[in-house]
C-alpha cells in the first residue's frame, strides 16, 4: 500500500480493471470540472459588474471645418489652350500667384484688337445718339414754332372775321340811311311831278329830282352790293380758319410723327449700345481668366493636365493647391440608431492612422495613445452613405492633437456616453436598445398639473 518495496507490482496489478478505482477517479475528474466551471461562473459573473463606459464606435477621417481651409481645385473659367505653366507640383504660392496661361480657342474671340473694336463701336452709336437727341430738339422746336403759328394764325383770323363783322354792322347802318334817302327822294319826285303838270315847277327841276333819285338808288344798290361783300369777306374768314387749323394739324402731327421716329430710333440705338456695352465688360472680363490665378495661399499639390497644347474645357479643374494653414476637425460618419444619442460638445476618444495606440472602448482611462475631441456639428440629414455625418473638434483643455496631420488621415472614433455595467450593456445590445434606455431625469420630474383656462369656472 505505501509503495516502499522494491518489488513492484504496478505492471502486474492493472487498476482499470478494478470497478473501485473507477469509481473513485470519476468522482475526483468531477470535483475538478465543478471548480473550474464555478470559478470561472464566478468571475464572469464578477466581471458584470465591472463599470462599463457606453461609447458609439464610428469610423471617418480628418478634415477640417472652414471650407476654405480645405485642398480644392483651381478652375478654368472659359474654355482654351495651355499656352505655358508658371508652377510645379510641390511649389509655394501665394494669393494671386499666376498657375497657368491659357489661349483662346473660339474664332469669335480671335481678334487681338477686339475690346477696342467694341470701344470704337460703342463711341459711334453713343455718338448717333447724340444726333438723335439733336434731331429731337430740333423736332421739339419746330412742334412749338407750329403751336405758336397756329395761334397767331388763330388770333389773325379771328381780327380779319371780327373787323368783317364790324364792316357788316357799318354798311347794314349805311343801307338803312340810304334806303330812307331813297324813300324821301321818290316821295320829293312825286310831289314835283304834281306840282311840274300844274305848271309850278319847271321840267329843269323835275328833271334834278329824277336824277337825284336815281343817284340815291345807285347808292342803295351800291351798298347793298358792299354789305353782301363784307358777308362773304366773314364767310371766307371762317373758311380760312378751317383750312389753317386743318393744315397746322397736319404740319404738327408731321412733326409730331418724326420726333416719335426719332425717339424709336434713338431707344434701338440706345438698346444696342447698351448690348455692345455688355459685349465690351465681357470682353474686358475674360482677357483676365486668361491667366488662372492662386486663390489662395497654398502647395500646389496635383496639376489634372498633362503639359503644354492641351485643351480644356470651362469649369475644369487644372491643378488642386492645399491651404498652408487649417483647423483640423475629424468626419465621422454614425448609424441612424446612434444619431439619438450623439449630442453637441459630448467628448470623443480618437485614433488616428499612422500613431500607435491601444484602444479599450469601454475603458477610455485605460487607453493609450489616443486623443480627445468634442462633438461641434450634428448633420440634420442623413448622407448616401445611409448614416449620419458628425464632427468632431480639438478640446482646448485636453491634449493637442498631431501636428503631421493631414487632411484625409483615417481616424475612428469613440463618442463616450453613460458608465454602467457589463452585464447592462450586453443586455442593452442584445436587445438592441439605445444606451440611454432609462432617463431617470425624465421619471424624476413631475408631472405637470393641468391648469383651467381663464375666464371659465366649472360648476
């Protein structure tokens, strides 16, 4: 039994033919299965209750928040031939740094002298504006010189009918005396024709009084022919004054109708100097996108065109230059479940590619090599991405950020929320919950007491 001998009897005696050893080494197997399963029971179920640190996992890379701060493009405003290149790739430039000379390719803009041309042209029809204008006034003038005709006409007229009139008062005035000297000259004849067959008067006196009457009768023809005279001298005064009006009507709508031309003729004029004036500013405007210009200060990073000779096209890119100086922020991209809990100016743990780190997302104070951020900007529509774009900027207090960081450097992100423990967490994913399931602030508060509307009492 105490094994002291030195015979053995092992290699003869075989214990797993024995029932009593088998029993006794499965009991002891068992025992030993039970501990290790318990403990490790035990420090799983220990390890549930260890603080978890809740935190949304996101992956983007660095950019930067301004857009002027980021690599962009230098464009060629109108389309043309690379006529010579002033820089190369890696090159400094400064705001207003010549890139590139271009050359016209459209015919219409092949004349060397063309803004000038258009200059000389604009002149001309400035000047026949000038002559229009001058026309005009001296249209404007003869239309006044007519109206004040018209009205001395008027005024001559209506003096030559009023002096008819006058004529017509006078000899109608005459007619009647010589129609009553008449009268009294044919009752005299009479009476010395009684008293010439009694022999009173003699022939010679009888004969003066025939005479006389017929004198008197001749006046009176006479002046009836006058007064019918001076009737129609009135007549013709009103004729004529029909007549002038007609013809000065005339005369002025002439004049008017020429004046109308002449503004017409001057509006065209003025519409296609106004054209050629436009023509001339965008003349004057493109001989400047001939030489594409730094608009900033920056390295030229990539030149898109292969040399000299080569055609672009309006809006094509011709090299990219990179801003010398930027504020880096990272681009994260969240799913819609986790945008509910990203907030504005939550911290953020970042790592980035090409510095060593190691990451514990749930325990962000066990982490090295990583950097701090804060949550500055939420977008308030989701991407093509089908997630949500956030940014995240540098916290003063916290540690800076690299200064080799470029932009387009790969990061990833861990937005920090609650501390709660593992065992919560792994039920809150399983379920598929957001990390701040229960808002104890929100079961806290009280209930708002309804309150009757003014004015009104209940019975």
């Amino acid at each position: 039994m105490l094994n002291i001998s030195e015979n053995s009897i092992d290699e003869r005696v075989k214990l797993h033919e024995f029932d009593s050893f088998k029993l006794m080494r499965s009991v002891h197997a068992e025992k030993w299965i039970l501990l290790v399963f318990g403990s490790l029971v035990f420090i799983i179920l220990g390890c549930l209750f260890v603080p978890w640190t809740q935190n949304i996992n996101a992956k983007g890379y660095v950019n930067t928040r301004d857009p002027s701060q980021r690599p962009q493009g230098m464009q060629a405003v109108i389309p043309g031939r690379i006529q010579e290149w002033y820089v190369q790739e890696g090159d400094f430039v400064y705001a207003g740094d010549t890139i590139a000379h271009l050359t016209e390719i459209k015919s219409e803009y092949f004349d060397s002298s063309l803004v000038e041309r258009t200059r000389e042209q604009i002149d001309a029809k400035l000047t026949g504006i000038q002559a229009y204008d001058d026309k005009s006034s001296a249209l404007s003038n003869q239309y006044s010189q007519l109206e004040r005709g018209l009205l001395l006409k008027r005024e001559q007229i209506s003096n030559k009918a009023q002096q008819a009139r006058n004529k017509i008062t006078i000899d109608s005035a005459d007619l009647v005396a010589f129609e009553a000297n008449l009268e009294i000259a044919e009752n005299q004849l009479e009476r010395f024709k009684e008293m010439y067959d009694k022999g009173v008067k003699s022939l010679t006196d009888f004969q003066d009084k025939e005479l006389k009457v017929q004198e008197t009768r001749a006046k009176v023809t006479s002046q009836r022919n006058k007064l019918m005279n001076q009737r129609r001298e009135l007549t013709n005064a009103i004729i004529e004054q029909s007549l002038v009006e007609r013809e000065y009507g005339e005369k002025l709508a002439k004049a008017d109708s020429d004046r109308q031309s002449v503004l017409s003729a001057r509006s065209e004029s003025v519409g296609a100097t106004a054209k050629l004036e436009n023509q001339y500013s965008n003349y004057a405007f493109r001989q400047q996108f001939y030489y594409i210009t730094a608009p900033q200060d920056g390295y030229v990073t990539k030149t898109m065109k292969k040399g000299l000779g080569e055609l672009i096209k309006e809006g094509d890119d011709i090299a990219t230059i990179a801003p010398t100086e930027f504020d880096l922020t990272v681009e994260m991209f969240v799913k819609p479940q986790d945008l509910p809990l990203v907030n504005i100016g939550e911290e953020a743990r970042l790592r980035f590619d090409g510095w060593p780190a190691i990451v514990i997302s749930g325990w962000p104070e066990a982490s090295t090599g990583i950097f701090t951020g804060e949550v500055v900007a939420v977008d308030r529509f989701i991407s093509e991405n089908g997630q949500y774009r956030i940014l995240i900027s540098p916290m003063s207090s916290k540690r800076s950020w690299p200064k080799e960081l470029r932009v387009g450097t790969g990061a990833q992100a861990f937005v920090l929320l609650n501390d709660v423990p593992i065992w919560y967490e792994l039920w809150r994913q399983l379920n598929g919950f957001p990390a701040q399931f229960y808002d104890e602030d929100a079961k806290d508060a009280p209930k708002e007491l309804k309150r009757k509307a003014p004015g009104k009492s209940i019975k």
